[in-house]
C-alpha cells in the first residue's frame, strides 16, 4: 500500500507539473538555503582556522592608536620592543613592523603593487616564516641600515621567472622615487594572515625602511612570538597591561591574537547562521503553505474518486495515508532538489572565494529532517479533510 501510495503521488505530480514545481520553491529555497549556509558557515570556519594556524597560534599583534596623543605615540619606539621581551613573561621575541604599498622592477619586469615591510631578523621566527634560498635579515643588516632585500615567493618569481634573484639589484619605487636593494634572500610561499600577504611582500631591515623609504616618528605596529606552550590569551592580557602602564589607558593601542580573531569570526558568523537560518526557516513555512494548497486543490478536484475509493470499501486512514504520502513525496522531491541546489551553490561559493569545501553530512539529514516534517505538518489538513469526505457526498461533486 505505502509504494502504491508513493506511485500514485508521482503519478499525480507528472500530471500536473507547473502546479507542482511553483508549490515546490518554497521547499527548494528553504532546504537550499539550509545547505548552504552551514556548508559556507563550515567552509570559512575551517580556512580561518587554516590561515590562523598557518600565521602562527603563537603570534600576538599590538598596533599603535592612530588617534592617541603625539606624546604617547612617541612611547612607540624600536627599543620598546626589547622591553616586552624582557618584561613581559611568555614572549620569546619581538620585531617592529611597518608597511606599505610600492612597486618593485627589475630590468624588464614589474611587480605592482607590492606591499614592503620593515621588520627586523626575528620576523621569520614570529611566523615560521621558511626561506627558499639565501638568507633572511640579519640584526647588523639594520645596525648599519643595508639596502638589502628578501624578496616573497610571488614577487620572486615575476622579477625573476628564471631565478637566479640571489645578489641582483631591484628598484622599489614609491611616489616616483626610487631606491635600489641588493637581494640577498627568497622566501618559501606561505599563506597570508593576519593582514600580511606573505608572498606578495618584500622585506627590508626596519631601520633602513625608516631612514630611506618613510620616514616614521613611531612604531605602528609590533608582532611578537610567545613561548611555546603558553597560555597566547594569558600572554596577551599582559601584553595588555604593560601598554596600559605605558600609555595611561587602553586607547592607544589595540592588542590582537589569532586566537582572538578566530573567536570574533566564530561569533560573527554564528550570529550570521541565526539570521539566515530564520529565513531558511519563512522561506519553508511559506512552501509547506503551498504544499498544503495543493493539496486541497488536489483534494477537491479528486472528490469523485474518494468517494468511489469509500464506496468500494476504503478506510479513512487508508485515504489519509494516500493524501498524507503525496504531501510527503513532495516535499521530499523539493529537500532533493534544494540539496543539490545548496551543495551547488556553496560548491561554487567556496570556489571563487577560495575556501575548503566542507559539507556536514548532518546538514544534509537535517534537510530531508525538515522536508519530511513540513510534509507531514501541511499535509495533515488536507488528508484528513479527504479522509471525512462521506462516500454519497462524494459521488454527488460536480
């Protein structure tokens, strides 16, 4: 009885197909959507987790506040950073940092808009950053303020597609000023985090960006590493405490862990899900709506066949589970075919935005869960209004 019943549900269907596709939208939307957004909210969850791995669980970031008073930002200095060493428990090493936007050539080739930082031998350390060949930069490079270069992957190999960087001179210009720098490393590709593109960036001693690129009366920003095995949140609230000290409050400067960058994401798109989660869930109200118009419709214009089913012997329930059967079918048909739009969409999201592609298989249940659900809740009215049908009433329904 129950595949006879599913077979007449089809057979329905296939009978009336614009009917039963514009009924299933709701469905469709409402499941896909589902689909989507867990496997997009996974997706980016699971790459931040890879880019904050990537660029170091251990690393800590203080930036300057732009709005802080002159006097305090003139506490912001080189030497600082060898205070948080000391003075700070938990930190293993510091390196100043600062940036910004140039474009590097060599002979013939041209890296626009490359990002050249200041930073100092340890940055390497910081972010297990790896070289590919010769050498990063050396403590005496920025004692004596060298013109050396290390250059990242990327910027490496559109200066130099046949290699060979090692010792060669690049221009960096800026502004229409150009400086020449010998290169004396190449480092392996790495993905950027943190707001650094690692590959995408060339490297010069601090003290040398200072003094021949911009000039900088403060450090904007310092990365530290912390002991391995440390508390990174404990470190950081003492980080914390010590600019605090510093600078007499706690807005002039911002204090940011991987750690904590991963957890703002995961509340961001939690609060995220919730909202478009609700939707989801309008959007499969308004479908089981349809679901259930449908079938009144198909009720009503079904009436002499019930009552012929009735006079011939049938049950209610029997009718019932007809009626109940078709609504389940298709709402079912509809969670398949939102699935596959779901998995399509964010499939093809993950894709242009370079994410990895996790789908929850408990999405998918939860799917066919709600599709299943709805059927049953909207189809219950109108089988059980098929199911009272009396057979004389009927037969008589013109």
């Amino acid at each position: 009885m129950f595949w006879e019943n599913i077979r007449m549900a089809l057979r329905e269907f296939g009978a009336n197909r614009l009917r039963t596709f514009l009924s299933l939208l709701g469905i469709v939307i409402g499941i896909g959507s589902v689909i989507s957004i867990t496997t997009l909210g996974q997706s980016a969850t699971a790459s931040v987790q890879k880019q904050v791995a990537q660029g170091g669980l251990e690393t800590i970031t203080v930036f300057s506040g732009r709005d802080a008073a002159k006097e305090v930002r003139r506490l912001f200095t080189v030497d600082l950073g060898e205070r948080l060493a000391s003075e700070v428990p938990g930190i293993r090493e510091v390196t100043p940092l600062a940036q910004a936007g140039y474009y590097l050539k060599h002979g013939r080739e041209t890296y626009e808009s490359a990002t050249v930082l200041g930073v100092q031998a340890s940055f390497p350390g910081i972010y297990s950053y790896q070289s590919a060949s010769g050498s990063f930069l050396s403590a005496e490079d920025g004692q004596k303020r060298r013109s050396v270069v290390v250059l990242g992957a990327e910027i490496a190999g559109v200066l130099f597609p046949d290699g060979g960087a090692l010792d060669q001179y690049v221009r960096i210009y800026r502004k229409g000023v150009a400086r020449s720098f010998k290169v004396i490393g190449v480092m392996k590709e790495k993905t950027g985090t943190m707001g650094l593109d690692f590959d995408g960036s060339a490297y010069v001693p601090f003290e040398t960006y200072s003094a021949r690129l911009e000039r900088l009366e403060n450090v904007q920003r310092y990365a530290m590493g912390t002991v391995t095995g440390a508390d990174v949140l404990e470190v950081a609230g003492r980080v914390e405490k010590f600019f605090t000290r510093l600078t007499g409050n706690t807005d002039s400067f911002r204090v940011l862990s991987p750690s904590t960058i991963a957890e703002m994401f995961t509340n961001v798109t939690r609060t995220l899900n919730l909202f478009l989660t609700g939707v989801a869930a309008i959007s499969l109200v308004v479908g089981g709506i349809g679901i259930m118009n449908i079938m009144l419709v198909s009720v009503a214009e079904r009436t002499r066949e019930i009552g012929i089913r009735k006079a011939l012997g049938a049950a209610p329930r029997a009718i019932r589970g007809q009626f109940l059967t078709e609504a389940v079918t298709l709402t079912l048909v509809g969670g398949l075919a939102g699935m596959a739009l779901g998995t399509a969409l964010s499939f093809l999201a993950t894709a242009l935005l370079k994410w990895s592609f996790a789908p929850q298989a408990a999405s998918y249940a939860l799917a066919v869960a709600c599709s299943s659900a709805v059927g049953i809740f909207f189809g219950l009215y109108p089988a059980a209004r098929a199911a009272r049908l009396q057979p004389v009433e009927a037969l008589s329904f013109e």
